[in-house]
C-alpha cells in the first residue's frame, strides 16, 4: 500500500465506534449497531505489583468522563479478537538488530489467536505496508521475514499508515475488535511528511492502544554529542504516544531481549478488557473529552487506558 499524505488530519472522523453488546452469553459475539454513539475503552488492569488482574466483571469498574462517572453500557474480556500492527524500523541503523527484530516479531504472531489478525507496516526513508491486516499467519510471517534494514527512518509516516488502517478497518468491522499497534524504533525521524503533533492528534481520536519497543542500541551511530538531545525527544515522543493511548514503552537492553518483551506484549493483550459507555453528556458540546477508569476499592487493582477522546456533533459526523 503507498503512502498518502494529508496534511491537515483536523477533518480525520472520530472514531467513537458505534456499537452495541446485543448478546446475552459469554460465547456469542458483541457486535456494532449503527446510531448509538458508545465510547470504546480497552483497559489494562494490574495490582500493586504490576500483576495483570483477570476474572473481572463490569460492576468492578467505574468510567468518568472529564470527572463525571457514566454508567457501563458493554463489558467484554478475552472472547474480544484483536488486530495488532507490527510498525517495524527497518532504517539502515537497523541492519545488525534486523533479524532479532523479525524472530521477535514471529514470535508475537505466533501468540496470537486463531480469531486474530495482524499486519505488517515498513519504516525507512518511507512507509509501506507489505501486509494488510489477515488471519493467514504464513503470510504474516512471508511479510516479516522479507523485510530488509536501509535508509533514513520515516517514523512518523509510518505510524499515521497504520493508524489511518486501523480507522478504515473499524469502518468495516461488523463485530467489536480489539486494536492494538507494536512500534518498534529507536524514536528518531528524519525522513517523515508528517509532523508528530498530527500524529499524536489522530492518535487521540481513535481507540488504539500503541506499545513502542525503544531499541537503543541503535542510536549507536548518533555522535555522542547529539546523543543527549536526541534521546530526550525520541523518549518524549514515545512516552506521550503511549501514555494517551493507554499502552507502554519497553526499552530493552539489547535486541537479544526482544522475544522476552514481545512474549510481555502478548501477555498484556490476553488479559485486557473492552469496555464501552453512552456519553451523557449532549453530542452537541464538540471537543477532547478527558476519560478516566478506575477500579472499585475491594479490587485493590489499578486500571490504564486511553486518556480520552474528541466529540464531534451529530450534525458533522452525519447522524
């Protein structure tokens, strides 16, 4: 898929799927309801320890909306499929780590389930996806190990392809999907048509959660004199993309570590929940609405998500 850039995503429709959990056992699939505007929430739930929480049930969670608690309208736990992109640096300052990365990244896709999906997006001097989001784990893995390491580094391109992949799949979707996409990347850029603040500000208007594995070993090649100021932006970049969507930044020692940190990723996806509520406040009021979850107090469990989410009229969105 090539690469088109738009260069004011303002005009990007929010992606406050609509939705409805019409089933009424744990085996049938939640699916979409065309006019209900519900707000999605993949939520991390861990204990004091960092212990991943699971055997939840809706009434163990309360959702606020810019500090006003909104009543659960869907709950759903590990019968929920999911769709990860594998947003991979192939930059030449990846040749030495490059088929550690790819081992790594098979190694994910080989956790997933068979109900699953995947897709493979390439970084260089810029953004390719040689795999669509499919089911067909030998095509996945075909894509992966057919990658090569050269170039500059497009970073940022790259992750508005998948991100603008993920909106149109969720245009798509006729049941409720998980999406989730794995950066892998030192953080730099130096060769992207798209500025990070864009990148950030479509990020925030549709429900994905972004896990970056930052590969420091490398910025081996940056002169030591940069290195400091480098680092500090790449970290501020890959901290703030996490952080308002509700993932987690990995920052490995080295690329031998790789398969420890995507068998983590895994892990975290298998144990997450999807939840889902009706703004009660009027769809007129337009804007970035700040959402919070939290856990009630006899879980002693704390809960990460998406920092929030943009309103946009009925009138705008066409409903």
């Amino acid at each position: 898929m090539h690469f088109r850039f738009v260069r004011n995503i303002a005009t990007v429709l929010i992606a406050v799927v609509s939705l409805a959990y019409t089933t009424t056992t744990r085996a049938q699939q939640p699916t979409f309801k065309s006019g209900v505007d519900m707000v999605p929430l993949t939520v991390t739930v861990t204990d004091t320890s960092g212990k991943y929480v699971t055997g939840l049930t809706g009434s163990d969670f309360q959702v606020y909306e810019d500090g006003v608690e909104q009543p659960l309208a869907f709950f759903a736990s590990d019968d929920v499929p999911i769709d990860v992109a594998l947003v991979l640096d192939t930059s030449g300052s990846m040749v030495r780590d490059l088929p550690l990365v790819q081992s790594a990244a098979i190694g994910l896709v080989r956790r997933l389930r068979a109900v699953d999906r995947a897709a493979v997006v390439d970084v260089k001097q810029s953004a390719r996806m040689p795999q669509p989001f499919t089911s067909d784990r030998a095509s996945i893995e075909t894509a992966i190990d057919s990658l090569s390491a050269s170039g500059d580094t497009a970073l940022y391109d790259g992750l508005y392809v998948a991100l603008k992949e993920f909106e149109h799949e969720r245009k798509l979707a006729v049941d409720v999907r998980r999406q989730t996409l794995v950066l892998l990347s030192d953080g730099l850029d130096n060769n992207s048509h798209v500025v990070f603040d864009d990148v950030l500000d479509f990020a925030r208007r549709i429900d994905v959660n972004i896990y970056v594995i930052a590969l420091r070993s490398a910025l081996a090649d940056v002169p030591r004199r940069q290195q400091d100021g480098t680092i500090l932006h790449a970290d501020y970049v890959l901290n703030t993309l996490t952080r308002e969507s509700g993932g987690r930044v990995f920052v490995p020692k080295s690329a031998r570590d790789l398969s420890a940190v995507y068998t983590a990723i895994a892990q975290e996806l298998s144990s997450q929940y999807e939840l889902g509520y009706l703004p009660q406040r009027s769809a007129i009021e337009e804007g970035f609405r700040r959402v919070a979850v939290r856990m009630r107090p006899q879980t002693n469990a704390l809960a990460r998500t998406r920092s929030g989410y943009y309103a946009m009229s009925r009138s705008r969105t066409g409903l």
